[in-house]
C-alpha cells in the first residue's frame, strides 16, 4: 500500500540557519513525489516535485529535495531559513499506479526563530 | 488568473443541518478532488472526480456528497450523517503533466459545528 511518512511533526531553527524536512514513502513503482506549503488558514502551494531524471530537484523560494531510491526518501532542504518560511509543510506521493490519487504525510509544522 | 475559488471561507452549522461548499475552477482541469484537514492527521481524501458526471469514494467518503454536473464545479455536502464534521476542507484539481497529475489547491473552508 502507498504511504508516506514524516517522522518530525515539529522543528524549530533559527532564522539563516540550514533547514532538512525528512520525507519516507511506500510505492510499489516509480514514484511522483511533491512537496508543498501551507501556511495558516490557507490552502497548500506546490514547492517542487519529482518525476524522473535528476534526483536534485530545485523549488521556489530557493527550496530543494532529493530523491533517494535506495533509502526510500524525498528529503526537503534550504541552506538558509527565513522568517517567512515558517509554515506547514507536506511531502506527498501519487503516480501512474494510482490513477488520479495522492497519499500525504502528517505535516512538518516549522518554527523559525529570529 | 486561473485558480481555484472555495466559498465560503468560514461556515458554523448546528447539529443535524446539511450544508454545501463550492469549489469552482477555471483552469480547466479535469479531475478534481476534496480532502479534510484535522490537526496532525495531514490531508484525507473525501471524493475525487476524474472527468463530469463521475466520482468515486475517498478513504472517508461516509457522511458527505458531491456531485459533478460541470467541469468547473465540484460542490462538497456535508451532511447530518458525518459525525464529527468539524473540520478545514480543501478542495484540489489537477492536470496531467509529463505523464504524472499535479494538484493545485484551494484556499479551503473551515466549518464548524456549533
């Protein structure tokens, strides 16, 4: 069965400090992987996703994931955080082998401390 | 600009009342979705649509009804059957892009139950 798993529910770094969001998924085939942000109250905004190709995938607000097969991960990273960032983030999984669907993780909540 | 609109943002029902939330887009995509958001249980899929007249059950479909009578709109019915309907909705679409479908979201609804 497909599932994803985001293991921190909460992380807290300082503002211009190097950020790591951990993503693990379940999927039986290649998988099409996605991060995206919330912010409270609102609807959630694509960051980055992943097809094929290169495994280093580049985002808006200078956001970036790699992909790792062999560890089953899609790992969200920034060098350096902004105050703005902080907001909710979901690592998502969806793919041909299952239709239309998408399976999302519990969230990372991420507080940036000035 | 093409996007998603949901109405109303916040909506208060009493008990044993149906109401009904819009979800209407114009980015012409065929498939669309509602998901339900409650703290640290991430996003959980309601109804999805795949083209006009056609849905198919989510994982938690019990308690609510969609319909699909056009491309653009995909309202959600929430009704006196859904136990605990207190909740932040969400509705997506997607296109298929290089083979793979990409959500885009709403800015969602939060009802409550008084």
């Amino acid at each position: 069965a497909q599932s994803v798993t985001q293991p921190d529910i909460h992380i807290t770094v300082s503002e211009g400090a190097s950020l790591e969001l951990r993503c693990n998924y379940s999927y039986g085939a290649t998988p099409y992987l996605f991060w995206y942000v919330q912010s409270p109250g609102q609807g959630l905004q694509l960051l980055l996703k992943y097809f094929s190709g290169d495994t280093l995938v580049q985002g808006i607000k200078g956001f970036e994931a790699e992909f790792k097969r062999s560890q089953s991960s899609f790992n969200l990273r920034k060098p350096s955080v902004h105050w703005s960032d902080a907001a909710e983030y979901f690592c998502a999984v969806g793919g041909s082998n299952t239709g239309n669907q998408f399976y999302f993780g519990t969230g990372t909540s991420l507080t940036v401390i000035p | 600009d093409g996007g998603i609109t949901q109405s109303p943002k916040y909506l208060f029902r009493k008990e044993g009342q149906n109401v009904t939330l819009s979800c209407e887009q114009n980015l012409n995509h065929d498939a669309m979705y509602w998901y339900r958001q409650d703290p640290g249980q991430g996003l959980r899929l309601i109804y999805y649509s795949q083209i006009v007249n056609d849905f198919q059950k989510g994982d938690i479909a019990e308690g609510y009804s969609v319909s699909r009578e056009k491309k653009e709109s995909f309202p959600l019915t929430v009704t006196s059957a859904q136990k605990n309907p207190t909740a932040f909705y969400l509705c997506a679409s997607s296109i298929r892009v290089n083979g793979a479908n990409v959500l885009t979201f709403g800015a969602g609804s939060r009802l409550t139950v008084l």
